[in-house]
C-alpha cells in the first residue's frame, strides 16, 4: 500500500515537530472562509486557535518565571506581550511560511488572505493547540523551544518596547495603587477613515490626550504622552 505523500513535511521541519495524526494540523490550518464556501466542511481552526492561545501563553508565563527570576510581574507581562501578541505571532508566521499552507476560501484568497496578519496568528495558535492534541506537553514543548524560546533571548534590554499602556499601567499601579483611565473624547471622518482622539487621566488627575486611526493606538499615543509628561517632572 501506498503512503499518501506528506505537503507538510517542510512545515513540520520548521515547526521541529512532527505530527502523527495529520488531520489535526490540516484542521489547523483550515481558514473559517473555506468552510463558509464548502456547505460539506463542518469543522475549521477557530476550535485549536482558542486552546492554542491558551497554551502558548502558559508556556512563555513559565518559562519567563524560570529565566527572568528578578523580573516583577509587569515586566513579565510586557515580555510575553512581544511575544504572543498578534503581530508577534504573525511575523512568527511569516518566517516558517505559514501562510502558504493555509486552506482559505477564493474570496479571502483572492482579497490577500495569506498575508493577512489575522489570519496568520490565528493559524500559528491553531498549530500550538493540534500539537497539543497530538503529543501533549512533549510536543508543544518542542515548538515552543523552536519558534519562541530564541525570540524570547533576542529580545532588547527594554521589557516596555512597544507597549507604552502596560509601562503605564505598572506606574500608576506601582506609585498610587491605581490604574489609569481611559475614554474616547472624539471621533472624527467618514467611517472607513475615522480618527480617534482618546484621553488618559492618571491618578493624580494628570491627563494626556492621542489620536489615531484605532481605539488601541490611541490609547497608546496617549499612554506615551502621559509618560512622557511624567518623565519631564521627574
């Protein structure tokens, strides 16, 4: 008998895992948008993706508290955001060549799909929760060791890179036992456009205003500007 050729072979070299049950890496990398377009395909990836993210992040969580032993809990924290954030898991991704095993529908095909970096991250969780699935603790381990442990040791002196609300927050937490407050002041543009002006008021009631093109950046426009302001008080 015939053994059907393997397409993920170099994946799997990438991955420094091998799978014995194929199917559920195939599921992992089955994009919701196929299913949508195929009535007969009942299942996708969104299923691995949530147990995936879950085990991720408990794999950095602990390795993070065995290396980093005089780090506090917010700088942990920031550290495992540079590495299982979405774009982090993207451009993971991106440099094993997920995104062309992915099985997606033509229009989400067609509209950039593979690239997406949505799409990416989700798919790299997914792979996480199949390994898990296929060999337990021994096999996540594995991709664990090969993907995200050489980030971790590259990463910069800088724990906050990136991520100027959890500098803040552990601030404010640290200095006054608060957390800063955020809120939308105004929107402005058309709906495909829109601009958002977002404040932040510390606990002392200092305040610092950003504005971006999502709720999120502005948030961390702001957080930087408040940091900023507190920078040159001190």
């Amino acid at each position: 008998m015939l053994r059907r050729p393997n397409p993920y072979r170099a994946l799997e070299r990438s991955l420094g895992y091998r799978f014995r049950d194929r199917t559920l890496l195939e599921t992992a990398l089955l994009h919701r948008s196929f299913r949508f377009e195929h009535p007969n395909q009942r299942v996708d990836n969104q299923r691995l993706e949530f147990l995936g993210d879950a085990i991720l992040g408990m794999l950095t969580a602990a390795y993070l508290f065995d290396v980093y032993t005089d780090k506090p809990e917010g700088e942990m924290t920031s550290l495992r955001s540079r590495v299982t954030s979405g774009k982090a898991l993207a451009k993971t991704a991106r440099t094993i060549g997920l995104g062309a095993f992915l099985k997606m529908g033509k229009g989400e095909e067609r509209s950039g799909g593979r690239e997406r970096a949505s799409n990416l991250a989700d798919a790299l969780e997914a792979v996480i929760g199949a390994a898990w699935l296929d060999g337990g603790v021994r096999a996540t381990d594995r991709l664990f060791k090969t993907l995200f442990q050489p980030q971790i040791a590259s990463l910069s002196g800088d724990v906050w890179e990136g991520n100027p609300k959890g500098q803040l927050q552990e601030l404010t937490q640290s200095r006054w036992k608060e957390s800063p407050h955020y809120r939308v002041i105004s929107t402005e543009g058309p709906p495909h456009e829109v601009v958002f002006e977002v404040e932040v008021k510390l606990p002392n009631d200092q305040v610092a205003t950003g504005r971006a093109r999502s709720k999120q950046a502005a948030e961390a426009a702001a957080a930087r500007r408040a940091l900023d302001a507190i920078d040159q008080k001190t």
